[in-house]
C-alpha cells in the first residue's frame, strides 16, 4: 500500500544576540529561510517538490507547551507559498531567541489559504469536502531544519462502480452520500491533529465525478450509518432502463480521520452489492457486504 505524505523542511536561522559592548549592541540579523519538498512515497518515485502555489501556515511555540494554554511566538501562524524549488516564502519574517521550540503545520493540499483559525489550541468547526492536513515537529533548536510530514487527518471516501452479468452499457448519473453533519465536536486540536467526531448526519449531497473517480472528503464520524444512492442508465436482461436508483444503509462504525474508506459497488439486475477494494495513498479500510436496494 502506498502512503503519501507531504514533506516540509523548513531551515530557521534565528535572529541572536552576538556580543554587548559600552557604545551599543551588535546584534547579527539573519534571515528565516524555508523549504518545501513534496514525497508521495511510491514505489517507483523518490522526494519532489512541494507544488508551486500551495499554502501552509506554520505556527511555533516554546517547546512543552500545552497549545490549550498557550499562545503562538513570533508573530505566528505565519502563511507560506511554496514558489520554485520547494522555496517558502512566508508573510513576514520569524523572528526568535535562542531556544527550543515546537512547529506545527496546516494546509487544506491545495493552493488556497488554509482558513483555520486556533483558539487555545483548537479551530473553529470544520467542514466537509476540505482536504486538512497537518504535521508537527518539537524540540527544534535554533538553526535545526524542520521537516514536517503532513498527513489527511479528515476521512476520505472512494466509490467505484461496476456491473455484473446481464448488466451492459452501465452508465452511472448520480451518486450521492449522507456525510457527517459538522458540529459543535468537528474541530481540530493544533497539538495532536486530531479532528473530533461528529454523530449527526447531513442529508444527501452529491459527489463529484473527478479524474474518473467519485471521491469526497468528509469529517470523522462516530456510531455512524452513511446512506448511499446511486442513480444509473443500463441495458438489464436485454431491457433499455433509465434513471433507475439503488439505495443502501453502510452499517454503523467509526469513520476515523486519515483513513480512506472505499466501497465497491457492483451493479445487478435488482440490487447492488458492497465488496471491499484497496485503494492507495490514504490508509486504507475496505467496506463490504452491504446489499443496495431498488428505490
């Protein structure tokens, strides 16, 4: 199974004092540099550069800190742009004593700005179909390079669909989901990364078809069953039929963050059947054995 991961090294040159004399301080400034590779981890492919134009914003406190009693150092969380050559061109420039520190970094995996905010070390709520990532790195001295390994912390889910025989000509129009509905527990802590569990469910919304793939992120999800529906045109037993919609009920689980959930789902004459499939990049956890049933 592959695992991506993102990788984030950041070199910190900190600002320190060189030496006190009578007629004044001579004070050495150094600028913070940062740097961004980007390591999907396959077989076949080594390290690679941080896409140009992605964002992450980078957060540094005292090392130990507990995030929930603390504040953020250095004018932090700062926003930086990965440009050429997995460089990092932050807002503003760090600027911290000798020390040790802790960093912590969050990115929504794309070019946008990472619209999270942290109050005593947790966000405000989540949302659903937002790729968060995050990673942390502690006891950093100064001068030390930072690499961050950031990884999915929401749920993702895979849906892929065949037919079996007497179905020909399977044309899926619509799949839709009922996701976790986000509430007042779907936050992240900055600390640990970990999303919180929601159990209330949103009604159905679709999903999109990207890249030949119906794929969605979703929050983490607890004592939780996932409705799916799947609309489709086929040729069934020789019969031209339109629009005909299948539904189902994913038995109750944990939806847990990080993991890729993916449901394989074979089309019949009357019915659709659930089977597990390995799907690579995200930790995988197979779905099967759930019936669909004729709307």
């Amino acid at each position: 199974m592959r695992k991506r991961t993102v990788q984030l090294t950041i070199t910190l040159v900190m600002f320190f004092l060189l030496s006190c004399k009578k007629e004044g301080n001579d004070l050495d400034v150094r600028e913070t540099k940062f740097y961004a590779s980007y390591n999907t981890n396959y077989f076949t492919k080594g390290e690679s550069e941080f896409p140009s134009g992605n964002k992450v914003k980078i957060y540094c406190y005292n090392s130990g800190s507990e995030l929930s009693l603390s504040f953020p150092l250095a004018g932090t969380p700062k926003l930086a742009t990965a440009g050429s050559s997995g460089n990092l061109t932050p807002t503003g420039s760090i600027v911290l004593p000798k020390g040790l520190y802790d960093f912590y970094a969050v990115s929504l995996n794309n070019n946008l700005n990472p619209e999270i905010e942290f109050d005593s070390g947790h966000s405000q709520i989540l949302e659903n179909g937002k790729d968060y990532i995050w990673a942390k790195q502690t006891t950093i001295n100064e001068g030390a390079a930072v690499s961050f390994s950031l990884s999915h912390r929401a749920v993702g889910i895979d849906i892929k669909l065949n037919s079996v025989e007497g179905v020909e000509d399977l044309n899926v129009t619509s799949v839709r989901i009922t996701p976790p509905k986000p509430i007042a527990t779907s936050t992240m802590n900055l600390q640990t990364g970990i999303i919180g569990y929601s159990s209330e469910k949103e009604p159905f919304i679709t999903i999109p078809l990207n890249n030949g793939k119906y794929f969605w992120i979703i929050l983490p999800a607890e004592l939780f069953a996932m409705e799916v529906e799947v609309t489709v045109n086929a040729i069934i037993g020789g019969v031209s039929v339109t629009n005909k919609v299948y539904r189902a009920t994913v038995p109750q689980q944990t939806l847990n963050g990080g993991i890729l959930y993916s449901l394989n789902l074979s089309v019949g004459a009357n019915s659709m059947s659930f089977t597990g499939s390995v799907i690579q990049d995200w930790t995988t956890q197979t779905i099967g054995d759930i019936i669909l049933t004729e709307d």
